[in-house]
C-alpha cells in the first residue's frame, strides 16, 4: 500500500524502499540518476550558508548499470499498465541505459528519446559545447497515457496553406481538396503544432527564485512538461532519486500525488522546505519562445552583420559587439532608430557603456540631421554612417553637381 504515504519525501535507499510499494501503484515514474561521471559534486546554496553534495562513483560502469537496471525492474513492477516512466541521462552512458531500458520494458514500449536543448555559457575545453541532455521515454504496455500538448506555428509556417485541406490524387500526390464548384475546402479547425521530442527550456540561472544549490537541480518547467504529458490531476508520481525535489514540487504544483525518495538527508530536508515554499520561476523564453526576445529589425540585423558584429537584444544603449576585439576589449555598436537624434544614440552608448572601460564604441548613423545639440556633449564615440546614408548622400551630391554643372553651361 502507497495511500498512507503519498505526497511525502522517504530518505533511504531507493532500491529497497520501492520494494515495499504495492505493484502497479503509479501513473508515472521519472527519475534523474546520478550520470556515471565519476565525480563528487559539490555546490552552495545562494548565500553560502550550506553546501549540498553527493557522490556520482562506481566501482565500474557495469555496477553503475546494474543499479539502474534493479530501479528499472522495480520500475516496471510498480507502473499501471497505463504508466510511462522517464529516465533522465546526458552523454556519459545514455548508450548503455538505453540498452538495459530495452531489455527491462522491451523495445516494443520505448516512446521517445527527448532532446533537453538549453543555452550554457561556453568553455575553454576543446570540443563541441554540451548543451543537451536526454530523457528516455518509456511505456508500460502499448495501452499508456498520452496528453498532446500543442505549441504556436513558426513564424515561416504558410498558415494561409495549414489551413487547408488536403487529400490524396490518384497517383498519390497530396492536392488542396475541393468542392463540387472548384473551390478550396477549409479544413478542421487547427490547435497548433504537436509538441516535438526536442524541448527549448532554458537551464536555471544563478539569480533563479527556485534555485536552491543542489547540484544538477532541474527546472520545475521541465518537470511540469513531462507531467502534462503522462499525467492526469489527482494521478500518483514516483521519483526515486528526488534529490532537491523538483519531481515533487511540480506534482504538487500541477495538482498530482507523488512520492519522493532520496538517500542523503540533506536532500530530503531541502524537499520539504522547497514543498512548503512552492517557489517556481517562470520563463519569458519558454512561455513566449525566443522570437519575442528578438527585438532587432532586418535592417538593423543587415547593419550587424556588415561589421562583423553579434547582434545584442533588449539593450536600449547597445545593439551588438564587434566580433574582433580592440585592445583586448570588445567594442560596442549603437544603431541611431527612427525616432532619435544622433545625440540621444550617442547618450543612449555612453551610459551603457559607463564604467566598462572600452577602446572603442561607434554610433551608426542612420539620418541625416544637424548636430543641433552635440555642442558640449564630451564622448570619444566613433561616428560611421550607415550605407544607405552615404548612398543618399551620395545621390544628393551628385544631382547638386549635375544642377551646378547644367546651370554654368547656360551661362553665356
């Protein structure tokens, strides 16, 4: 029996805990083992006052394996038939898990393999930049649990043709459906794109309200999205290896059971606390998607890339950064917009710029206008005008000369 024990964290040995569980109790299982890296991972929490760590050693890679396959048995044992479980890996040994999670549930019941993608801040080590992780999704029985989450078209997607319905010709080709008068048919009403297997959820940042300085702690929005899918309210969740407690406190959030199981003490007491203080941080990138963050215009994006610079978003003073670096500093770049003087682009750089110490900084000037107020104002900022300009200028220069020329040879 679970009853007695649901929406509780249990320390002790995950292994042997689950054994007392009653068989097919839980609607999903997902769990974070440690990864077989081989180290001891330390880490504090936001105002140093305590330090959470864990050992990720084994003796070999083949006791690291049989770890995983015992929970994995169990696992299995303790699913409804209706029941997914979610195996959390990154690169060190997804290979070798995914082997014995086809061996345990068989390779009939494996669902996806999902692509965590997230941003990272890059590193001198020589290589690829790591910035995925893997989830193994497995079922049951061919009987599970499924809720399709839907998400917006891209901003390419032709809706005008989505909407359409279609159907297949004789030698198979897909055609636009028709009526009897040769109109178009519209199709179904449409709810968006299915949720593919690769996930964009950003990794927590330092300043996070939920970030606890457990190491390897995930974000309750990744939890929340398995959770959707799996599982119904009032549904039983399991997460053998609750570490912070992240599995639990998106149960709790989304109005599901669970049970969290941990061996380290500290681990359990950081649960509890983090299910009486319910702290979720929210994500403009997840819930908006990366395109609302992109504020540059193709025109300004054309003017980036002509100097060779990373564009900056959501910065009202600097829009991007020479991609080479002048004495050792980078150098910023400010696009005079529509709506400013050339001074205010000037001010606007300076003040982003205060105290940073650069060499250089340059203002693209996009209109022509006096310097009615530049008089006075102290900067070493570069002035370089924007080729349109110079071409406009260009112009004008040229059909003054052509006027001039005109007028003398009609003097006498």
């Amino acid at each position: 029996m679970i009853q007695n024990q649901l929406n509780s964290i249990i320390h002790g040995n995950c292994t042997e805990t689950v054994k007392g569980f009653a068989s097919k109790s839980f609607d999903l299982i997902y769990f974070d083992p440690p990864f077989f890296t081989q180290k001891s991972h330390t880490l504090a929490n936001r105002d140093n006052s305590k330090t959470y760590e864990f050992e990720d050693k084994f003796d070999s890679l083949k006791s690291y394996l049989e770890l995983i396959e015992k929970i994995l048995i169990e696992s299995k044992r303790l699913l409804k038939d209706t029941g997914s479980i979610f195996l959390h890996c990154d690169k060190i040994a997804s290979h070798n898990i995914r082997t014995v999670l086809d061996n345990v549930f068989g390779r009939d019941n494996f669902q996806s393999e999902i692509v965590w993608s997230y941003k990272r801040w890059s590193n001198a080590k020589k290589g690829l930049l790591n910035s995925h992780q893997i989830i193994f999704f497995y079922s049951r029985t061919a009987d599970f649990k499924f809720n399709t989450i839907f998400k917006e078209y891209s901003s390419t997607t032709n809706l005008d043709q989505i909407l359409q319905e279609r159907e297949r010709s004789s030698n198979g080709k897909s055609t636009y459906k028709r009526d009897e008068s040769g109109n178009i048919i519209l199709g179904k009403e449409k709810k968006g794109v299915p949720l593919s297997d690769v996930w964009d959820i950003p990794y927590l940042n330092p300043k996070a309200k939920e970030r606890t300085g457990y190491p390897t702690q995930k974000p309750v929005l990744l939890l929340n999205q398995i959770l959707k899918i799996a599982t119904d309210e009032g549904d039983v969740v399991l997460d053998p290896f609750c570490g912070s407690g992240t599995t639990c406190v998106s149960a709790k959030f989304l109005n599901r059971n669970y049970i969290g199981i941990d061996i380290s003490k500290d681990a359990v007491d950081l649960a509890k606390s983090r299910l009486d203080e319910m702290k979720i941080t929210e994500s403009n990138l997840f819930n908006k998607g990366a395109h609302d963050y992109l504020e540059k215009n193709e025109k300004e994006l054309a003017i980036l890339s002509t100097l060779n610079a990373f564009p900056v978003q959501r910065n009202s003073g600097i829009d991007g950064f020479l991609k080479e670096y002048l004495h050792s500093m980078p150098v910023p770049v400010k696009i005079q917009a529509e709506s400013e003087t050339l001074e205010d682009a000037i001010k606007k750089l300076e003040r982003a710029s205060k105290g940073k110490g650069y060499s250089m900084k340059i203002v693209i000037q996009t209109r022509e206008g006096e310097f009615s107020r530049l008089f006075g104002l102290e900067t070493d900022v570069q002035i370089i005008k924007s080729l349109d300009l110079q071409a406009t200028e260009l112009m004008k220069n040229t059909h003054a000369q052509h006027r001039i020329a005109k007028s003398e040879a009609k003097t006498p």
